[in-house]
C-alpha cells in the first residue's frame, strides 16, 4: 500500500510532527511504502488559472506540490496533520486543500481514482471536543471528500494529550499505521 502523510505544522516537535511520524514508521516497518511532504516548504495557492482543467492534467505550478499531484494518482491512503490556530485549519493546510481543484476535469468530475482514503489528524491547544473547532473541522474533512477521496478517519488531538510512548495517542498512531 502506498500511503501519503502531509505534515501541516510548522513546528518540528509539534503534537501533529510526532503523530503523524509514529504513523509513518509503523506504516514502513508494516512493508507500506510511504511518502511524506512538508505543508511548510514553498508552497503557490491555487491562482485560479484552469490550466489544469483546460488540459485535464495536475496543477501546472513548479512548487513543493508538484512531485506530490504525481504521486496521489497512484497512493493508497492521504494522511493529512491540520493544526487548528484561531478556530480554522493553518493556513498552509487550506492552501494544500485548495490546491486540489486541479483533481476536476472540465465537467466539474473527479479525475483522482477512486478508492483512495483521506484520513485528518487535527491538532489543537484546546480540548479535543472544543465545540468551536469543530464546525470547521468537519468543512476541512469534507473539502477533502469532495475532491474525490474516500472519508477515512478523522482524529483530533487536543492540547492535553499524553503523547509519551506508551500512552493512548501514541499507541493509536503505531497500531494505524501497522494495520493499514
């Protein structure tokens, strides 16, 4: 299986860094091949262009994103880290999302093949089940279906969580990623 992990946080040793990292070791020591890609390198929003739908292809932009579009065509999985600041996913991770529109041809219809899953670990200092993040949460998650994924999990990790070894997030993230 060919899984891909989106690492949203701009912090190296973030809540979202470590998590997602847990999964993607557990997922390569599974025999999974996995791909992982930094939100925070240099990264174009969408401009509207329509190259891409014009010419039924990937976004034209020359950026961190262009190996990314080749490789989606033909992964397993999506595991996106979405850091919640202020009541909204980051801001490089809404650009990541909006990057997506080069996934419909012309007619509005999804070119992504279908199957693969998108799975959203979102991040917060608040509490997990902080009421005002979670509208918000869920039109991140169902961008992300829209664009032709298969919904998958969705976890939120509040600021409180216990991420040592062999506590409750940590052994999640290693059972995911060996379980795929």
């Amino acid at each position: 299986m060919k899984v891909i992990f989106a690492y949203g946080s701009t912090r190296p040793q973030s809540v979202g860094q470590k998590v997602l990292k847990a999964m993607a070791r557990s997922a390569a020591q599974a025999g999974h091949e996995v791909l992982e890609y930094d939100l925070t390198q240099p990264l174009q929003g969408c401009r509207g262009c329509a190259v891409c739908r014009e010419t039924g292809g990937n976004c034209c932009q020359q950026d961190s994103l262009h190996d990314y579009f080749h490789e989606l065509f033909t992964a397993d999985q999506l595991v996106i880290c979405a850091p919640m600041y202020m009541g909204q996913a980051a801001g490089q991770c809404i650009t990541f999302m909006n990057r997506h529109y080069c996934l419909k041809d012309q007619n509005k219809q999804n070119r992504l093949p279908e199957g693969i899953k998108v799975n959203v670990v979102f991040t917060q200092g608040a509490p997990a089940d902080f009421p005002p993040y979670q509208a918000a949460q869920k039109w991140y998650f169902d961008s992300m279906v829209r664009y032709g994924f298969v919904p998958g999990e969705q976890k939120v990790l509040g600021g409180n969580s216990d991420l040592s070894e062999s506590g409750p997030v940590m052994t999640w993230a290693a059972e995911w990623g060996k379980n795929l």
